[in-house]
C-alpha cells in the first residue's frame, strides 16, 4: 500500500497509468480550464493539468478533476484509491470498506515540523502582497456568481476551546484579491463551529489548503462525527502521522507539504453575496445569499504552485465519487451501529446523491425477529434522515443484496420490477436544503418536505422468484460446462 505524502506524487502515479494530460499550449484564465475539466468529467478523459495559463506567471497550474473518474476502463475509480492509498483497480466495494475499516482505527494526531523546510513555506507573502489576483482561480461555470477560489481545498477552522479542528471542503467565493466569501451551511460542521465564534463576538480564523496530499482532501471531503479531527483519520490512513507547520498569523496548523496556502479570518456577519453556482446535482445556480467574508491576510506557496479544480455538475465529478463514498461509508457505520443487518450502503452516481440504495441479506427476517419489511425500512428512514451528515439524500430504496448497488443495471432492474407504483412507501417529513434539487420552493421556505424509504424487499427464500439469469436459471453442472469452453466458443 502506497501513501502519497504530497500531491506532485500522486500526479506522478497519475502519469504512470496514463491518467494525466499535460495540457501545454496556452488556455485562458477565466472559462476554459473550468469547460475542459467539466468535459473531462462528462467522457472520463485524463485529470488535465493546465501548464500554461494566459496572464499568470510562467509555473503557476491548475490541475482540474483530481478525483474524478479515471479515464482506464479497467480501473475507474483509480484517482480516489490511489488518494487512499489502495490499489487503483480497487472497486467501490473495496473503497468503502477501507473507509469504513480506517474510522474503527485510533486516530493519529498530527505532527509539528519545522517550518524553514516546509515545502508549502518555500514564498511567504504578507500584507499587500498578500493578494489572490496573482494566482490562476478561473470561473468553474460560465452562470457563477464569481471566480471560485475553493472547490477542492481544504478549509481548517477549529472551536474557540480548541477542542476540535476540521478539515473540510466548501466552496468559497473570491470577492476580490484580499476578499473571499464562503457557504456556511448551519447543519456542517464548518458551520457549527463558525456558530461558536459568532456567539463568542470575534472573528473564526481559517486555513485555506490548496493541493494538500490526496488522502486529505479525500478525507476533508467525507462525512466523520463530529468532533473528530479528519487530520487524525488521515494519520490512521497512512499508520503516520501528517506533518504539520503552525500557522503564521492564525493558530492553526497546516500541512506541510501543501502547494499553497491562504490564512486569515472570517467576518461573524453573512455580509456578502456568495454564488450562484453550479452544483453536484447538475444544475447551474440562480441564486445568491449573504455568507461570511474571508479576509485574505497570509499566503505562503511552493515553487511552482498547482491549484487544484472541481467544476461540480451532473455526474460524474468528485461529488459523486469521494463525497458518495464517504456517505455511503457513514450510512452503513449509523445502521449496523444500530443493529440492523445491512450489507452495503451506496449513492448510484447517476443519482447526483440524491439516492441511497441499501441492500440487506437474505435472511434479515431471521436477525430481526417479529420485524415486517415496512418497520424496517422505517428504521433505515429514522437514522438516515435524522443524520446531519446524510440530510442531503431524499430517497432510499431498501433492497436485496441479490443486486450489486453499485451496478447501475442492477439498481434500475430492481427499481422498476420491484417498487411498487403507490404501495410499501414510508414517508417522512424532514429537514431540506436547497442543495437538495427535487423539492419546491415553498418546502425551501419552510426547510421541511418529504423523504422517502421504498421497501422493495422479496418474500424469504423458497417463496420469491428466481432471476431469469444465467447464474439463477441453469443447474450448476450446465454453468460449469458452458464456462468451460466459453473463450473457444466465443472465440469462432
């Protein structure tokens, strides 16, 4: 298992399974980074990696699509297990169950080195020099509201108490070149903690991380409990602690090897307009509201900076790998730390994580006892929606683990044989966000609508049909035969 310490290491094993472009000619700094990458996106092309970029100094990069799908069939999921440190062929399964196995694991607090020799301290800029407008931030669509400075960074803020520090990704907005404004979203945990300074009367230091190591932008784009520091998670990742430096301005620590990095404080007021913006449910934005200022006061940055870029719309980008993935991971941890018997949890891609599909075994009857399919898919609604981390998923179908949720074709097969058009539903009235695209905007005015739980689940065994498949609807001895001279068979 290798670990990649710093995101130039992980390129290079990006360029090693050909997954990389090298986009050398001369792109503009405004659109054109943000629609190839949202191309690269839409056909599973390479992660593009912007050299040249009109206007900016000669070295400064974007890379666009860091952890989107890969464009190697064989492995299309290679850019987030590598960033986990797993094998790039590694399936969904796979990365799930790392996730889910690295969260049983003691954290690893990270560790202070010294600042002189810290890659991400090679340029110090303060004061006036301080200022984004040196730097490559193009619009990620052409309807936003403004250039987005943080689509793929990580955000470190910490309690006033200190007890907790998180690591997170939200985008964030830049105003001008001393001036940032960010989503703050009540219900994250950037946003619970942003509560504590408002309540205590002074302004939230912040740490903007750009191209950190991949295991911590993975792991800043994940739901944890709250309370937990992703930087401990990432040190039980890599069985090491991070290498961390203190913060020049803020008391905040950040890591080292880190491409670039932006200090300063957030503003206790939403005082500033933030967005529209193209979101992970495929939409472009129409809408704008008042959201905290970052005021840009330190930015520190290697030779040659790489600015990482997500240009969020329909699937598939990072949304739908990492930030499923890390849903997915959570729901299955709340339903089996319930008791129930669960044997995967995953967002369909196509689904813009607006879907859970959650299979069980077959003999879930027999480890619930006296438990109908409907009390157990109100048990599933119960603690999925009542999450804070899960509220962005309307609807669950609760499934047999005869299908793989993670096949697309089975997923539809099951939806559409198996739900039923008005009955075995169970609703719930919950909290919305407007994130959430399926809703109405007076259920947006209120923040209550409706979820839904579909129970498709089967009779027990020996009373359901068997598929018309091959695995199902041929004796053993046929299969083994037919297997066994398939590749001649199929090769004349």
């Amino acid at each position: 298992m290798t670990h990649f310490k710093d995101l130039r290491s992980f390129l290079d094993a990006l360029d090693g399974i050909g997954d990389l472009a090298h986009i050398t000619r001369e792109v503009d700094g405004d659109l054109e980074p943000g629609a190839i990458t949202r191309r690269a996106c839409e056909v599973d092309a390479p992660a593009p990696l912007f050299e040249n970029i009109r206007g900016y100094a000669p070295g400064l990069r974007i890379l666009g699509a860091p952890a989107a799908r890969s464009s190697r069939p064989d492995m299309p999921y290679a850019r987030v297990a590598l960033s986990l440190g797993l094998a790039p062929g590694s399936t969904l399964t796979e990365i799930i169950d790392a996730v889910l196995a690295t969260r049983e694991l003691p954290g690893k607090k990270p560790m202070l080195v010294d600042a002189a020799a810290a890659p991400c301290r090679r340029h110090v800029l303060t004061g006036d020099d301080a200022d984004l407008d040196r730097f490559p931030i193009p619009f990620a669509h052409d309807n936003d509201g403004g250039r987005y400075a943080n689509t793929w960074g990580t955000l470190i803020v910490s309690t006033p108490d200190g007890r907790w520090t998180n690591w997170s990704i939200a985008r964030v907005q830049k105003v001008d070149g001393k001036r940032m404004v960010g989503l703050m979203v009540p219900t994250q945990h950037i946003g619970q903690i942003w509560a504590e300074w408002v309540e205590r009367g002074e302004p939230m230091p912040y740490a903007l991380v750009q191209g950190a190591a991949p295991a911590i932008a993975c792991a800043s784009g994940i739901p944890l409990p709250a309370e937990v520091d992703e930087a401990d998670f990432v040190g039980a990742l890599w069985g090491e602690p991070i290498e961390v430096v203190a913060g020049i301005g803020v008391d905040l620590a950040v890591p080292a090897s880190a491409e670039l990095v932006i200090e300063g404080h957030v503003s206790i007021e939403r005082d500033n307009p933030e967005g529209p913006y193209g979101e992970y449910s495929g939409y472009l934005g129409s809408k704008s509201s008042l959201q905290p200022t970052f005021h840009v006061e330190t930015i520190t940055h290697r030779d040659d900076p790489i600015w990482p870029l997500v240009v969020a719309g329909r699937p598939t980008d990072e949304s739908h790998t990492i930030w499923a993935i890390g849903m997915a991971a959570d729901a299955t941890s709340m339903l089996r730390a319930a008791g129930l018997p669960i044997t995967s949890v995953w967002s369909p891609e196509e689904s813009a994580v607006h879907w859970f599909v959650v299979t069980v075994p077959a003999d879930w009857r027999d480890r619930l006892p006296g438990v109908t399919s409907e009390e157990f898919a109100r048990r599933v609604g119960d603690i999925v929606f009542g999450a804070h981390s899960l509220v962005f998923v309307p609807q669950i179908f609760l499934v047999d683990d005869d299908i793989d949720p993670t096949k697309l074709s089975d997923v539809v097969w099951a939806v559409a044989t198996r739900v039923h058009p008005t009955r075995r539903r169970v609703e719930f009235d919950e909290r919305v966000l407007r994130l959430i695209h399926c809703y109405e905007e007076d259920e947006y005015v209120a923040g209550r609508g409706p979820k839904l739980v579909y129970d498709t689940l089967q009779p027990p065994m020996g009373e359901r049909d068997l598929h018309a498949s091959f695995d199902q609807g041929y004796p053993a001895d046929v299969r083994e035969r037919v297997l066994a001279h398939w590749d001649d068979d199929m090769a004349r």
